[in-house]
C-alpha cells in the first residue's frame, strides 16, 4: 500500500496530530477542483459500516465533499444489506423518498447487498437510479464515477466472481479511536439460510503486508485500536508467499508499536484453532473477546444450516477457550425457528446458553432469502411461533448476562474510552473484552483515553462503575 490518506470526521477528531493535518490538507487540496458533493447512508453490519468508509475516502480523493442531507448532494448513494427479509422493499421504499427530493443535475447510486442481488432489475423498478455497485466491484469505483460524471445515466458494477479485493490508498475513517480493516472479503462458507456468499462473492484474502502496512500507518497516526474484519475472519489465508496464519497475523499486529488493541470479527467454529486461543493468551494486545456465531444448540439443524459443526464440537471450541489461562468473553448468533425446527430442538438452544453463558447474544427469527437452500426446504416455522421463541430465548440470556456481570462487582477493568454521556462526568467505553462500560470520572478530557475503572454495578448489557486512578 503507498501513501494511504486516513481522513477523519472532524467533529470527532482528537487534537490533530501532524499526519491527520497533512492529510486533511492534501485532501483539501484535492478537492479544491471539486467535482460535486456526495450524501452516503449505510445499512448493515460492520463490514459495510467500513466499505462506506473507502467508498468515502474514494469519493474525497476524487474532489467531492460529503454533505449532511441527500438534498444537498450531487451525488446520493445508499449502501445496503439483505442478510434479512424485506431488504429490497425496503431499499425501494428509500430509493422512493430520494426519487421525490431529486432534483435535475441529482443522480442516485445503489451499493452493497440488495444492489448485488436485484442487479440491473434496479433500473427497471427505479429508474431514476443511474449507479448499481455490489461490494466485489468497488474496487472499480473510480471508472464508475468517471462514467457518471461523463454524462452516463446507468452504470453498473456487478462482478461476483472475482479473486482480488478492494484495495484503496484513501480510507475515510469515522471513529477516531478504532479502526476497521478489512483482511479478507466474501464467504465460502454455503450456509444453508444466508445470502452472504451470493451477495460479497467468494473468500479473497488481503496480502499480509499490504494489511500490516495498513496497521502501521494507522498506528503512526494515533490509532491504537484496530479491528480486522471479515464474515469469516478467521478463515484467514494469506496469498502472499509468506503464508501467514491468522494467528501470526493477530500476533505482528499486536507487535506495532503505538498498538494497544487488536479486535477480530466473526469468527467461524470450524476454523477456530488452539493457535488463536494461544495468541490471545499470550499477548495481552489481542482482545479477550471471541465472537463465534452458534446459529443452534441442535446437531439436527445445525446440518441442516450446513453448518459443518455439531453441538458436541462446537462446545470443544468453547472448552478450548476457556481452558486458557486468559479469561475470554465469548458472543454468539442464533437463529430462532430454521425451517424445521421442533420444540425439543429449540430447548437444545436454550440449554446451550445456560452450558456456554454467553456473555451476550444477536438472536434473530430466520428469514427466508432468496437463491438459499432453506427457502425451499419444508416445515417452515409460523411468524408467531419465531416471535415466541425469539422472545423466550431473549429473557434467558438476559437472565444470564445480569447473573454475569453482576459478579463482576469491584473488578477493575482497562476501558477504552469512545465517548461522554450527556450527563455531567459521565463516560463510556469499552473494556477489552467488549463489554461496555460506562462510568463516572472527575477529570475532563478523557476522549481516546485509556482509564481503569472500577465495577459497582449493571444493567442487563453494560457495567457500572468509577474511575480509579492508577497506572495501567
Ligand atoms: N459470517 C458470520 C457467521 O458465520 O456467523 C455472520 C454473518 S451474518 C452478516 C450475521 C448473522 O446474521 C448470522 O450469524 C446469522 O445469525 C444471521 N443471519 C444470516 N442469515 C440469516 C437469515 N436468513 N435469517 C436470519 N438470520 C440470518
Ligand atoms: Fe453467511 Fe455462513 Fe458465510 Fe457467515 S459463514 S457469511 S452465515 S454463509
């Protein structure tokens, strides 16, 4: 990677160290000869939180400005997600409302998702849209806004099968205390339910020097918090002749100087080795938090999800990580109601929350997708039945998550502070462990800080408590 230009919100921005300086100035210089002015919402999960981020740092390094409200911008984009129903009615429902604000010299652009899934059919049902870009092809964007500043009036980005990844030299970065980078793209992985591998295209690992380099420079501008991303990110497999493993990645990367923090999300059971666990163990930079994605406590429906685990090794993974001598919290999805799904087997989800105790879950009612095997598979589960079980399996787990941190009382966390309550000396942040902590604190200016914090109480998904001062 060269010269990347890191360019942060300025609202959000630390007092400016000189590279974040130069690197706003270059990019006002850019944009001196500005080309117009661009309004970009997301929909979605991290991984599209952080492609809007380049898409963004994209856009600026071409000379455009990033305006606050679609009626400002020459340029509208709407970046999307389908992983549940009603993605597309929604996305035309959206594109309707900016359809009814457009002005003449306006022109729409639809990213991510649903724009890889409707494909040109976009146009037909929306034809005031003039941009249709899936996530495999961003890495084209700057042809794509030539044409569109050409004059174009449909212009599409619709790879999906492709083995290279969105490398750019410009990334907009949002959060000024933690940066994404994403280390490996699409999914493999086939499971039955999920749009993901239609959508993002195949598995595609970034050069491990190329993220490295990425680190380093986010490093020497004051980060000291990063987060590798990737629907499968533990599937890591360097293209580079050094073949790094994840865990050799995780551990250089803790090694950077000015690093504090290494965070990685999601991890898949099935590649989730002894190594990582070892990592994590040994290097008190990598966080103590796995995000290993369940889906169902049911041998029987986990192959049905074609899951390629069962309850039994999935718990081995568990066992694994908490025989470690480094405590780690563990997170978890589930999907309630999979086609099929009997009672008994539901109970089976529950009692594997009461086996793992989680220390918090993203529970969803499955939701047929189209293209996936599970939409044509039979015993579909009523929407009321999804919503019982979906609700039963909330109030468990939050049983147990009070029942957690509740006994953390008095423990003394390191939090990484990402933002102040609106009430006066109150702050939030996170612990290494994820879990978010909000506390009060005489002093001022704690913004990016790291403090200890000492826990005196909870609520059912974050701790309490009070600033301590000693050294870290
Ligand atoms: N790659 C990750 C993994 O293996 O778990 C997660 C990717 S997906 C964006 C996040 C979560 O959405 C999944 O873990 C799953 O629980 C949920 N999800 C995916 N497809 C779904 C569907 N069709 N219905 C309900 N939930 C779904
Ligand atoms: Fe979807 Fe499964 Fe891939 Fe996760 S591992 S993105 S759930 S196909």
């Amino acid at each position: 990677m060269g010269n990347a230009i890191d360019i942060r919100l300025e609202s959000l921005v630390k007092p400016a160290t000189p590279g974040v300086a130069a690197a706003n100035s270059a990019t006002s210089a850019v944009a001196e000869q500005a080309r117009g002015t661009f309004f970009l919402e997301t929909f979605g999960c991290q991984m599209n939180e952080h492609d809007s981020e380049k898409v963004a740092g994209v856009l600026l390094a071409r000379g455009y400005r990033q305006v606050e409200t679609p009626e400002a911008a020459s340029l509208i984009l709407y970046n999307t997600c389908s992983i549940r129903e009603k993605a597309a009615q929604k996305v035309f429902s959206r594109l309707g409302v900016y359809r009814d604000i457009l002005g003449k010299e306006q022109k729409i652009g639809v990213l991510g998702c649903v724009a890889q899934q409707e494909g040109e059919a976009i146009f037909s049902r929306a034809p005031w849209v003039s941009l249709v870009c899936g996530s495999a092809s961003y890495r084209n964007l700057p042809q794509m806004l030539a044409q569109l500043e050409a004059g174009a009036e449909r212009v599409t980005g619709l790879d999906n099968d492709t083995d290279e990844t969105f490398e750019t030299e410009v990334t907009r970065r949002d959060n000024p205390w933690r940066a994404y980078i994403t280390i490996i793209e699409g999914c493999d992985k086939a499971c039955a339910y999920c749009v993901v591998p239609f959508t993002r295209g195949p598995e595609r690992s970034r050069d491990s020097a190329r993220v490295l380099s990425e680190l380093r420079q986010l490093a020497e501008r004051g980060y000291s918090e990063v987060q590798f991303l990737g629907q499968t990110v533990n599937s890591y497999a360097d293209p580079s002749p050094r073949k790094m493993r994840f865990s050799q990645l995780l551990v250089e990367s803790a090694q950077v100087p000015g690093i504090r923090r290494v965070r990685f999300t999601t991890s898949h059971p099935r590649d989730f080795t002894p190594d990582i666990v070892a990592a994590i163990e040994t290097h008190p930079a990598i966080c103590n938090h796995v995000h290993l994605p369940v889906q169902s406590g049911s041998s029987r429906v986990l192959r049905a999800m074609q899951r390629t685990y069962s309850r039994a090794e999935y718990l081995e993974k568990i066992a694994m990580i908490r025989g470690a001598r480094r405590q780690t919290a563990i997170t978890t999805d589930i999907i309630v109601g999979f086609p099929g799904e009997t009672e008994a087997e539901f109970d089976e989800t529950l009692s594997l929350l009461d086996e793992v105790k989680y220390e918090g879950v993203f529970s969803f009612k499955y939701s047929p997708r189209p293209n996936t095997p599970a939409t044509s598979m039979p015993d579909a589960i009523p929407e009321e039945e999804k919503s019982r079980r979906l609700a039963l399996l909330q109030e468990k787990q939050r049983a147990i998550q009070v029942n957690t941190l509740q006994k953390l009382a008095g423990e003394i966390f390191e939090v990484h502070v990402d933002g102040a309550s609106k009430k006066e000396n109150q702050w939030y942040g996170h612990s290494s462990c994820n879990r978010v902590v909000n506390f009060s604190s005489s002093k001022s200016d704690l913004l990016g800080e790291y403090v200890a914090v000492r826990v005196n109480g909870c609520t059912p998904n974050s701790l309490l408590g009070e600033h301590v001062v000693r050294p870290l």
